[in-house]
C-alpha cells in the first residue's frame, strides 16, 4: 500500500522554492574528491558524484517518470515522510504485509523501470573506490526527502546477500547522515552531508544502523528545494 502525491515535479532544474542556501555547511559542490572513513568498512568518498550529479539527475527523472514518487506505510500503519521509488531488477517496498524486495511496482503491476547506465557505473565506481570490486547492485532505492522529513535509524537487512555493499548518493540540499554500531542503543555520529557525496558501508559496518536528520530548509542549484539519495544494493 502506498500514497501518492503530486511530487514526480519535485527532483526538478534546481527553480523551485527554498529558504537559505545550499551550502549549509560551507563546502562549495565543486571542491576535489576527498575519502573519509567512518567506521571499519565504512567510508564517505566526498564529492565522488560530482561530476556526474547532472546526468544522475536527468535520469532520476526518467525513473520518476516511469514509477512514480509514493510514500510507503510500514507494517504498523504509519505512512513513511520520504518519498520513494524504485529502479533496477527489484525494488524495495514496505506494505502491512511487511518489508521485502518485490521485481513487480504495486501500483503499476508492471516490472520497475531498468536502472539507468550512469546510476549502475556510479555505484560500481564508488564500491570499488571504497575497497568493494565487482559491486553488481540489483536494486536502487530513490528517496525524496523535503525540510522536515527524516529517515529514522534502522538496518539494511532485507538483502539475502549481506556480503555486498550498500551505497548511497547524496544529491541537492545537505543533509546528517546518523551512523551508529550494531546494536540499536550504540552511540551514533554525525556527518554531514553534501551534493555529490556517496557513502559505502559493508563488511564489519554492513548492518550498521542509520538515518538521516530532520531535513533542514534550503535550497540547491540542481534539485531546489529537495534532497535526492539513490541507494544501491545488491538484493540476492
């Protein structure tokens, strides 16, 4: 089950409204690519999409376009505040029936929509970066986020292969990424996040849990108002 809004417009030239600026942290897009571990097998490649946020973009659109943006209700009921949808082989949804990976979009009763070449050569590049090779992701998780909404801590676990990589693409307003331990209790960091950063945690940190903070107002050059994150995973 899920709700749709009319949101498909959001991921758009960067001309929709927005208070502030995109640079909440002070690091201007275009500064060199720069690595930054965060745990054991853990790292941010700062700025690694860059180059590339553009096309990544243009093709996140075209996704939209063929599966629309929809909020998702978990198990319990309640109605998820990111917007998501899906591309790839297999597509993550969450129903009162439960979370799981599904190759058929609910909505459309149709396949979800290929992944787009520049979407699989950016998650593999920025896997092998990080010390995973031949990352082969099945599935991408697109998650629109607007000021206010967050992404409570939890664990990547519905994957049956927990020997790959999750990697996750930072594009338009900032955000803090939450990174914790193991355990739901364990002590959780802060690390900020901007357009073109991709986080890759696997290996001893593969089921590490993770948010992401109240998104704050602002406004980006290439999405506006908005946050787009693409997670890559590997479903079987």
């Amino acid at each position: 089950m899920s709700s749709k809004r009319p949101i498909n417009s959001a991921i758009n030239s960067g001309q929709s409204g927005g208070l502030g600026s995109g640079h909440l942290f002070g690091d201007p897009d275009d500064e060199p690519p720069w690595e930054e571990t965060i745990a054991p097998g853990a790292v941010l490649l700062r700025r690694h999409a860059s180059a590339q946020a553009e096309a990544l973009l243009a093709a996140a659109r075209q996704v939209v376009a063929a599966a629309p943006l929809r909020h998702l209700v978990t198990p319990g009921g309640k109605t998820m505040s990111v917007a998501m949808t899906n591309c790839g082989d297999w597509g993550w949804v969450s129903d009162r029936r439960g979370y799981r990976y599904d190759p058929i979009d609910p909505d459309s009763g149709r396949p979800w929509p290929p992944m787009p070449d520049i979407f699989r050569e950016v998650a593999r590049n920025a896997a092998d970066r990080a010390g995973y090779p031949d990352f082969a992701p099945q599935a991408c998780l697109m998650n629109l986020y607007r000021p206010g909404t967050r992404l409570t801590l939890h664990q990547d676990r519905d994957e049956l292969d927990l020997a790959a990589p999750i990697v996750s693409v930072s594009l338009g307003l900032p955000a803090i990424f939450l990174f914790g331990g193991l355990q739901r209790g364990d002590r959780t960091r802060r690390f900020p996040l901007q357009h073109g950063d991709v986080a890759v945690w696997g290996g001893p940190s593969r089921l590490a849990f993770h948010g992401i903070a109240p998104l704050a107002e602002g406004h980006h050059p290439a999405t506006g108002s908005v946050r787009v994150n693409l997670t890559f995973r590997k479903t079987r």
